[in-house]
C-alpha cells in the first residue's frame, strides 16, 4: 500500500490561511507541513519552491474571488438586481474561505504595497470586480456617475466593514448592511 500524499490544494488552502493570518512571511514551507501534519517532503512534489506556492496561491485568490463569484452569480439569471442580491449574498457567506475571505483580500493588498507583481495582479482583480459591478449596475442606472459611486461604495463596503468597529446606535451591523443593500439597489 503506498503512501498518500497530502493534495497540492491543501497545500495551497494552508497557504493562503497563513498568509491572510500573518502576510507572505507566514507562508513558509515547514510551518505549512506542520499545520497539516505532514513532512516538508511532499511540498516538493508539487512546487519547485516558495515562489511557485505563492504564484499558485495568488492564481487560486483571483479566480476564486472574480470568475468563480461571477459564474456563480450569472448561472442563477435574473435582472441586474437579483443578480446583485445574490452577488451580496454570496460574498457574505463565502467569507470563511481560504481564498475569499476578507481578511486575505487585505493581506494581499498590503503585501501589494511592497510588491509590484502582487500589485499590478491586484489591480487586475480589483477592475475585474469593478468591471462587473459597472455591467450590473448599468442596467438600472443611466447616471455614469451615480454607477460609478454604487460601484466604488459597494467595493469600499465590502473591504471596510471588516474593520470598522464603531456601533451603529439602535442599530445592529447586519440592519445597517441590510440598509446598505437596499440603497444601494434602489
């Protein structure tokens, strides 16, 4: 009976936890194998080293938070709204992902200030997402400025809600989110 080698995405799913936990200098090769209980051993097997892991990591957080979220949105079909409605939905509960989860998008971009590949793959995916938002967005707007705005708050929220911890008064966060929402698709 042969051995079972750990699969290449629990490698990639561990990585991309320490580097949301504690930014590119968490993803180290030993600490990975020890998360997953493994030797280093098998790391090779997948990865010529660190460089391509972290590659691969940035490869699976963009496809997971732009195409994948897209194709998830669009196969329910709907006007611009149910697609939104849904897009909100999904994001909100896709949060505790290894690659969607918040706390990764800002590690990446704080990673992207020091580096220039992860920014300019930054910039990728934060027009693609914009780009979408701008198609959906267009349906019921005809102001270029108003789905500019929409676009730029729904973005803004999504990443500063996450740090924002001020209380809401007679409000609990998920009414203001909700109320968020619903401005936003009126």
């Amino acid at each position: 009976m042969g051995v079972t080698r750990t699969p290449r995405g629990k490698w990639i799913d561990e990585g991309l936890r320490a580097l949301a936990a504690g930014g590119p200098e968490a993803v180290r090769v030993e600490a990975l194998a020890q998360a997953l209980g493994v030797s280093k051993g098998g790391f090779y097997g997948y990865f010529r080293n660190r460089g391509a892991l972290l590659d691969e990591m940035l490869d699976t957080w963009e496809r997971s938070v732009t195409e994948a979220v897209i194709e998830q949105v669009e196969s329910g079909g709907g006007d611009a709204r149910a697609r939104l409605e849904r897009l909100f939905t999904l994001v909100a509960e896709i949060e505790d992902g290894p690659a969607t989860g918040v706390a990764l998008d800002l590690a990446i971009r704080d990673w992207s200030r020091r580096d220039e590949a992860v920014a300019e793959r930054l910039r990728r995916v934060d027009n693609r997402r914009m780009d979408y938002l701008r198609s959906l967005f267009r349906e019921f707007c005809t102001d270029e400025d108003d789905v500019e705005v929409r676009c730029m708050l729904t973005f803004s929220v999504r990443l500063g809600s996450y740090v924002v911890a001020a209380d809401h008064g007679a409000h609990s966060r998920a009414q203001v989110m909700d109320l968020t929402r619903k401005w936003l698709l009126r």
